[in-house]
C-alpha cells in the first residue's frame, strides 16, 4: 500500500482509510502496510504506528494485514512491531536491517530476537537487497524456515532463479505449509504460480487491485489466458510512471500512483515524503490523457457470474 501523507507529510488517515475500502472492494486478499511504496524508511515512528493501526482497523477482519516493521536495528524493529501487535497486525513483515552490510548470521540473530519477542504472530522475511544491501542467502532463509523462527518471505529483488531454487529447496524439504513464498513483484503475477509462489504481492495493485487478484487468481484455475491479460492491464498501470521526466525511479512509480488515486477521489493529495519528487503539472496532465485508455482500477476483465 502507498501511504496517503497530509501537508505536512503525516499519515491522511482518512484518506488512507478510503484506501483500504478500495482495494478491498476490488477483490485484494490482503494488505501489506508500510512497504517500500508506503514509504516507511522515510515515516516517523509515530506515524508508521498511526498508518498500521488505521490500516488494520479500517480491514476490520476483513482481510489479514501483514505489517513490515523494518528498521535500521534489531531494536528499531522490535519498537515497530510493537505498535503493529498492539493494532492488531494479523502478521510482521522485517527487511533485514539497512546501512550496515549485516552477515548472514547477524541477520538470523535479527529474526531470532523478533520472533522471540512476538511468538505468536507469524513473522515474514522482507527481502529486498537493493534498498537495504544485505540479500538473504538460500541456505540460511532455509535454517530460518526449518527452526520456525519465519513463516514466509516476500522477495522483492525480481531474480526468479533465486526464488524458483528457495521454492524448490522449501517443497523438498516438506516446509510449504509452514513457509509461504511470495513474489513481490509487479509483472509476473501469473509467473508465480509455475515457479512456486503461493501469493503476490505488486505496487502496481495500489491503482490496479482487480486486475492484479484477477490474474492471480486466473493463473491458480489454470486459465493462463485471462491471466496473462490482466497481468498485462497491471503492466499497463506500471508504463504510467514513464510521464516523469526527473527524479528516481521510485519517486516516478509512487508518485504515479499517489496521482491517479487522487483523479479518482480515493485519496486527497499525492505528495510523497522528500526528497522524492512529485509529478510536475505538465506530468499529471500527461498522466490524466493516458488514464482515460485504462480501465478503472476496481474493474475485472471478466464478467462475474
């Protein structure tokens, strides 16, 4: 989920509640709060306990929620966690700690403690090695799998070698039941299902949440066909970040995204944290014409029977 941020870069709780009722009412199976695209990173303790806790009241049940509380320390992420089990998190999410390059075996005393301190939730490895530095190695995300001190991953470094061999390695050693695999990624929703994912979890279902639980759910059934184009309407939101003409390449896609809940009236303001860079008027303008030739975000391909 992106995190809908007032004029002085808190948490629009109202507007990120109006948020979650979108992309539940559009068929998503769960919500993933202070991600990368939630701009945790940049986000006041404060306000990522305040986003989290709107978040899961705002779910109602209705959905699980998965909170990532990662942090530049293990102590750091213990104090999110904190706030995300006292909301009411159905599950924590940890990236392993950023600036410092940690080893593998700091990384699995850094679960270890997390898990230690909250046994009763299911704990998540967030991996994404190019925003944090450290990359999860097989050997050792399996040790962390077989022991139970983690019960899934999202992998966000888009390698689907590294991820199809972790797949394999967990289906060999009879773990998949009690670690789940997911993709974070925006264009192979429909891949993860050869490969061995049991979920998804794309940026790009911010603004296309049907089509993306669409092809998902397409490609469980078999129905390659209807999954592989609904994969290709989220592909199409995703090519909506090329109207930025400056600034990174992260700032394009949340600002894109933030930009085209705003057209739609889902949320107030498409500011982000800064020093990212918003869409320029000309960029939104730009943006707006091509938005017309998509589908609205709630809407499926197929028709409900």
């Amino acid at each position: 989920m992106v995190t809908p941020l007032a004029a002085d870069e808190s948490v629009d709780v109202a507007s990120l509640r109006r948020l979650v009722d979108f992309l539940i009412g559009a068929g998503v199976h769960g919500l993933w709060a202070m991600g990368t695209t939630g701009e945790f990173a940049a986000l006041p303790e404060s306000e990522r306990a305040r986003g989290v806790e709107a978040t899961v009241d705002q779910a109602g049940g209705r959905v699980p929620v998965i909170a990532n509380i990662g942090g530049s320390s293990t102590g750091l992420a213990l104090r999110h966690a904190r706030h995300a089990v006292e909301a009411g998190a159905d599950a924590l999410a940890a990236t392993p700690p950023h600036y410092y390059t940690n080893t593998m075996d700091e990384l699995a005393v850094h679960y270890r403690i997390i898990k230690d301190a909250f046994p009763d939730l299911p704990l998540l490895i967030y991996n994404i090695p190019q925003n944090v530095k450290a990359k999860m190695t097989v050997p050792a995300t399996l040790q962390l799998a077989r022991e139970g001190t983690v019960q899934g991953i999202k992998d966000s470094q888009n390698d689907l070698r590294w991820f199809r061999v972790l797949a394999q390695a967990v289906r060999a050693e009879g773990l998949e039941e009690q670690f789940r695999l997911f993709l974070g990624t925006r264009i192979l929703i429909d891949t993860g299902v050869i490969v061995g994912a049991h979920g998804a979890i794309p940026a790009t279902s911010n603004v296309a949440p049907a089509a993306a639980a669409e092809a998902w759910e397409a490609a469980i059934r078999g129905d390659f066909n209807l999954a592989v184009r609904a994969q290709e309407v989220v592909m199409r939101f995703e090519e909506l970040s090329d109207v930025a003409r400056a600034g990174s390449a992260e700032a394009a896609g949340f600002a894109s995204m933030k930009t085209i809940l705003r057209e739609w009236g889902i949320i107030d303001d498409a500011r982000l944290t800064r020093p990212l860079r918003c869409l320029s008027e000309d960029e939104t303008l730009e943006l707006r014409r091509r938005l017309q030739d998509l589908p609205h975000g709630a809407h499926r391909l197929a028709v409900a029977a």
